[in-house]
C-alpha cells in the first residue's frame, strides 16, 4: 500500500509567549493496496527447482517444490546446535501455519528434520514460507553472532595470546632432534629395566 505524506510547508516561527501552531498534515492513499516487503536471503535454486537458503551457521534450509516441503540438513557436521536450529525454525514455522503440525519429522538423510508445507488457499505458499524463514533468520542472528565472536576469540587465544598466556621462551631455535625422547629408536626409553624379554 503506497502512502504520500504531505506536511505543511509554511515555516511556523513559536512567539515568545503561549502555545505554538504545528503545521498541517496530510495522509492520502493512493494506488491499489499492496504490501511490499523487502528482505535479503542467500538462496538458489538447484537443478530440479528446490530452493536452497544457506544463510544459516549451522543448517542449509531446502523448500522442495514437488514435494512441498521443508528440509533442513547439517552444513557442516552434526551437533546439537544443528538439531537445535532445526527444531527452532521447523517449530517457528509450524506456530506461524506454514508446516502442517503433524508433519515434522526426520528426513532420509542422516541428522535432518522436514515438515510439509500447508497447501494455501489465498497467498502463494512458497513465498510465506520463504518470508517467515526471513523472518526467523532475524531471530537467529544474536545467536550466530554470539558463536562467531565465540569462535574467534578461541583462535585468537590460541594464534596471538597475551603475555598473560604465553611464555618468557622467546624463540626457540630449529633442531633435528629436541626433548628426552629419542626419535630413531624402536625401544623407548622409558621401558627400559620393566619389560626386557
């Protein structure tokens, strides 16, 4: 739905004293009535038609057009937060009326949950679904940035410690052999005197 908004544009000077005019304001409607909602989604689609959303951290989300359904599988490896995720968007989605309640259940591959999706009788199914799975990204980016910073704050502990976590060495020259253990012999030392057959 377009909306103009026209504001008055005779410039009101306050007196000094008592109270002040605001300007007119306008609101006319024009056009025919349509909502346009703008969001931005990583997605593509595959040969056969399925549309794949892969903004996600830990899932890739596919809308499988012949079988109306929505299919979440693990980007790259299966952990809790990927069944988290999964049951949060499939759950998100069955409280909005896209999945239909009693669908939700284990795909064919291993670790991924589907839901099929509710034939619509006035609106275009596909793009809701696509719409509510916008909306439920939003919903989710205090958490992946929560794990992102998580995550690089591990790395950074590791490759740039403080002087807190590191130590006075200094750098440690090169060596063919460093340590007690001795590298070329097939008895280790340490069995030496316990176990001579």
């Amino acid at each position: 739905m377009a909306i103009n908004v026209s504001i008055g544009s005779e410039e009101v000077e306050a007196p000094l004293e008592g109270p002040t005019k605001s300007p007119d304001i306008k609101v006319e409607f024009k056009g025919p009535e349509k909502d346009t909602l703008d969001f931005e989604l990583k997605l593509r689609s595959a040969l056969n038609g399925d549309l794949m959303i892969l903004d996600h951290k830990d899932i890739d989300i596919i809308i499988q057009r012949t079988n109306n359904k929505v299919l979440t599988v693990a980007k790259d490896m299966i952990t809790d937060a990927v069944y988290g995720a999964e049951s949060r968007l499939l759950e998100y989605l069955r409280r909005k009326g896209i999945i239909e309640y009693d669908s939700i259940q284990g795909g064919n591959i291993y670790g991924s949950l589907e839901g099929k999706i509710m034939e619509a009788k006035e609106a275009d199914a596909i793009k809701a679904t696509i719409l509510n799975i916008s909306e439920w990204m939003k919903t989710e980016e205090p958490y992946i940035k929560g794990t992102t910073a998580y995550e690089q704050m591990e790395d950074d502990l590791l490759l740039e410690p403080d002087n807190f976590d590191s130590t006075d060495l200094g750098q440690v020259p090169q060596a063919s052999e460093k340590g007690s253990i001795e590298q070329g012999s097939i008895f280790a030392p340490y069995i030496y005197g316990r176990y001579t057959y």
